[in-house]
C-alpha cells in the first residue's frame, strides 16, 4: 500500500472558509480540442442573469490539485489495468506544484496516497489500484465523492484549481445520498468532476428520476455531477489514452473568479458562462463548460 491512511478526512484546518471570490473553473473545447490563449475580456460571466465583473482570470499559471478516484468493482478490472499502464505518461504533463491523490472505491471508499507533489507515489497507486478487493459489493459514486469533498474542505487554504477525475461504469444505487447533497459538498471546495466510462454507458434516462421512485434510493448518474461542476465525461473503449488526454484538458481549463453576492447564507446562486460575441465569431461552434452556480456564505 502506498500510504496507510484509513480514510478520506483527516483533521486539518477548515479550507477557505469566509472567501469572497467565488472560483469559477471554465472550458472551452471547439470540435472536441481545448481553446487556448482567450483572455478575460473574451468570456462574460452572469450571477442569476446579471452580468458581473471578472475580478480574477488565469489559465495555466495556477497549480492544479488532481484526486483521481478509481472504481475498483468487479467490472471494472481492465479498464484499472489499461489507466495503470499510462499512469507516468498521463501525469507528466502536471507541473512541478501540481499534487496529485489517488483514491478507490466500491461500496467504501479509501485513499491510496493522499495530496502529494511527488507524481511517482501516484504512478505506484494507479498500478496498484487493481489489486484492491476489499472495498465491499456495490458501487457508490455519491457516497465516494461526499468522502473525498470532506477531505479536500479539511486541507489548508489552497489558491489553485481542484479537480476530479472518475474512472467508472457509472452503475449502482445510493441511499439517502442525492446529487443534490453531493454538488453542495463540491460547490464548497470548488471541485469539478470529470469522468471516464465505458463507451457503452449512457447519461442516466429521465424516467429513471421520476417521482415514483422512493427518493431514497438515487441511481449513480454522475453525466450530471460533471455537468453542474463545470466537467465533462468521455465515454470510451479506450481508457488508457483517454486519461491522458483527460489530464491534459484539466489542465488547459481557465479560471474565473467573480466576487460573491450579497445573499442569505445558502441560497444558490445560477451562474451563465458564455463566450463574448468577438470570441463566438473566431469560435462558433467552441463550447462552453462551467459551474452551474454557488451557495452564498454571507449576508
């Protein structure tokens, strides 16, 4: 085992707590490749319809911490061994601050090697990852990420980006753990998911949210935890070159930061990310991926 660590929280100081910049992590892809060198002045940026200010642009001048998180059930063998082949390759394009964890899950969830700089410790993990049986039956994406939202709000202030990438089959049912409670938690640390899954899985059918299920039980959908975070999720055969190409998109993503409104502590706020009009003319058909919005903190 790489690190012996028992679980995801650890105590550490409360992360950010109070910040009156809302981080608003941003990607713009146009027939499927990342959009490089925008500026500030090419995305405007809506706060429940109001266009605000952008108080804070960058790109790759930010360090990146990176948690992978590995679905170790029964199906998902091969896919592990062909991610932990190109482990070092995929990695290297991070920076030298970038840090790296590495976790699994199948009905619990743990981590292998906790937030490093040190890339070689996450390699070691991803190879070792698909030897890791006792995790119990099942698949819970939910509870896996609210343990891994615990974890990133207990670390120190950390002034960069946060990102999650899921290696799943987006399969099984969770119990009294709603998307709803899952996208406040990461809202709260401003984490993005993104995914990889099997070419043959599908975003999750309306029926299957209706209201005639017991709404205890939540089938795993996380096509909709990228989509309200910002990510996205590429569905493939193909799950070695994927990662890499995955890394490499987190990233070339930009960061925007607006300063939080005036509201009730809770309420959520929508945001609209969009491309100016000069942008959309050198980019029509760029698409813009961000946070569906953020709970304000403070009156």
């Amino acid at each position: 085992m790489v690190a012996a660590a028992v679980g995801w929280a650890q105590e550490t100081p409360t992360f950010r707590s109070g910040t009156a910049l809302v981080r608003v992590d941003v990607q713009v892809v146009e027939k499927g490749r990342p959009v490089t060198g925008l500026t500030a002045g090419d995305f405007v940026l809506r706060d429940e319809g109001v266009v605000r200010p952008i108080e804070y642009f960058g790109q790759e001048t930010e360090p990146v911490q990176l948690v992978l998180l590995l679905d170790v059930s029964g199906s998902m063998g091969r896919v592990l061994r062909e991610m932990a082949a190109v482990g070092r390759k995929a990695l290297s394009t991070l920076k030298s601050d970038d840090q790296v964890a590495v976790g699994v899950f199948a009905r619990r969830a743990k981590v292998l090697v906790e937030l490093t700089e040190e890339k070689e410790l996450a390699v070691r993990a991803l190879q070792e990852a698909p030897m890791e049986r006792d995790m119990g039956a099942g698949t819970s994406i939910n509870e896996a990420l609210l343990a891994v939202a615990e974890y990133l709000r207990q670390q120190a202030g950390w002034a960069g980006r946060r990102a999650l990438v899921l290696l799943t089959d987006n399969g099984g049912m969770h119990y009294q753990t709603p998307d709803e409670k899952v996208l406040e938690a990461l809202a709260g640390v401003d984490a993005v998911v993104n995914a990889i899954v099997p070419a043959g899985v599908k975003p999750l059918p309306e029926q299957a949210a209706s209201p005639e299920r017991n709404p205890d039980f939540t089938p795993a959908n996380v096509f909709r935890l990228a989509e309200e975070t910002g990510g996205e999720v590429l569905r493939t055969d193909k799950a070695g070159v994927k990662f890499s190409e995955l890394v490499e998109r987190v990233r070339l993503r930009y960061t925007l930061g607006l300063k939080a409104a005036t509201a009730p502590a809770g309420t959520f706020r929508r945001l609209d990310v969009q491309l100016s009009a000069d942008a959309q003319r050198r980019y029509p058909k760029a698409v813009v991926r961000a946070r569906a919005g953020y709970f304000a903190t403070r009156q």
